[in-house]
C-alpha cells in the first residue's frame, strides 16, 4: 500500500499498477480513493470507468463516465468510452446518440466517427456505416485501412466493381499488407475476374506463405474458374499447413471425388 493513503498522486500509481497487474478490485479502490481527494479531477474518474468496465460493472462505469462529462464536457475521450461501452454491451441505439451528440461538438474528430461506424457497422445498418466511413475516408484519405472497410461493405451490397477500385488505391498506399490483396480476390473472383483474383492472392501469399486460408481461397477461384488441377494443388497445400481443419479435409476429398481422383 501507498505510504500516504490520502495522496493522490500515490493512489493514481497504485491503481494503475494493479489495474495493469489484473488486480481489478484493488486497483478500484484506489482509483475511488483518487476521486475522493480530488473530485474535480477527470483522470481518475476515466481509470475508475475503465476499471468498473473491466469486471463488468457496466453501470458504475457509465455513471463514472458521466460525472465526468458533466466536469469536461469537451473531453472526447469520456464521450468515447461512454459510446464503445455502451456499444460493447450492444446498446447500439444508445451508442450511436452518444456519438452523434460528441461529433456534433468535435466534427473533426475521426475518432469518435470511427466509434460511430462501428457502431452503426455493429448494428446492422451498413448504408449509414458505409456513410460514416466515407467521412473518414475524407478527413484521412491516406488510410489504407479505411479503405478496406468501405470495399468489405461495397462487396457485402455485390458492388465488386468498386470495391475492386477502392482496394487498388488502399494497396498504393500500403502493398505490405495482405488482408488488402485477400480482400481484392475475393472482389474480383465475385465478379468472375478469375485472373486477377488469382493474381491478388498469389501476391497475398507472397507476404502470408503459410496461411492456409489464402490457399483453401485460391483454390476455390481456380474451381470456379475450371481449372481443376490448380485447384487440387492449391487445396492440398492448404490441407498440408492445416492438417487437422475438417473443412479443408473435406474440400480436398470433394474435389478429388468429383475429378476422379483416387483421395
């Protein structure tokens, strides 16, 4: 324990070391300690809030949070806890309002529309999750990642087409990351582009060459596509990295059936 319980510096070091160690209880007594000393304080009230949050009490965090708010009412990052919690707990009609109201008064927050989008993206409503992403995509065009959300929902609406462009400028921007090439197969063999989604997850494995999932991928365009023995061996390679998948056995005891291949 702190040499001087009543200090609050000490207290805020304790609570963040047991919060950081998995001593959740502890780690809320002192943070509640904190508050008691300076009650006017937003800092511990926000490691209070994500401590409560943490075990699971949901409405002592919220509550914490708002009596923050009421103390800053321009600290983003309360409005942004209070909306992924309420979102966490699949409040999202609450979420979303909590959002809206704080992107009202920081419009430039890409954050907090992230928070938004997610939300919507959680609730269902791609369109206004589509849209939101959209916005972001403006504040911070040099986000590749971004970029990637947008196509996964243009593919998820059958628009491949633009989804396909939409990944082509993320890979301009960042040709490291394979989830950007997986992705743009999986638009262009959609849309019946079976070369270039070939080529998209062949460029994938050069960065993953161990994931199963990218082979099982470009072996179910090689299918499509009628080329049975590409698609035989990119299936067995698939199975060889992950012998023990069920589906993967499966896939390959399919194909090799259906081709007239002793299994």
């Amino acid at each position: 324990m702190a040499r001087n319980p009543g200090d609050f510096e000490a207290r805020m070091r304790l609570g963040t070391a047991c919060d950081e160690l998995g001593r959740s209880d502890e780690a809320i007594e002192n943070f509640e300690a904190a508050v008691r000393i300076r009650p006017r304080e937003v800092s511990p009230r926000s490691m209070l809030a994500e401590a409560y949050w943490h075990v699971g009490e949901i409405d002592k965090a919220l509550e914490t949070i708002r009596a923050g708010i009421e103390l800053d009412p321009e600290n983003t990052d309360l409005w942004g806890m209070e909306g992924a919690i309420l979102a966490a707990n699949r409040r999202y009609d609450e979420a979303i309002a909590v959002f809206r109201k704080a992107i009202d008064a920081n419009p430039g927050d890409d954050l907090l529309r992230m928070g938004l989008a997610r939300a919507l993206d959680e609730s269902g409503d791609n369109e206004a999750a589509t849209a939101e992403y959209e916005k972001i995509e403006k504040l911070d065009p040099g986000d590749p990642g971004i970029k990637l959300r947008i196509a996964t929902r243009m593919i998820g609406r059958d628009d491949f087409e633009a989804a396909a462009v939409k990944l082509r400028e993320a890979i301009r921007l960042d040709d490291t990351d394979p989830d950007l090439y997986r992705t743009l197969g999986s638009a262009l063999g959609l849309k019946g582009d079976y070369e270039g989604a070939v080529n998209a997850y062949r460029r994938a494995l050069r960065l993953e060459p161990k994931d199963a999932g990218l082979y099982a991928a470009l072996g179910e365009v090689y299918q499509d596509w009628g080329k049975p023995d590409e698609a035989i061996r990119a299936y067995t390679r698939a199975y060889k990295l992950e012998p023990d998948d069920p589906d993967l056995m499966g896939d390959l005891s399919d194909l090799l059936i259906e081709n007239g291949r002793p299994e």
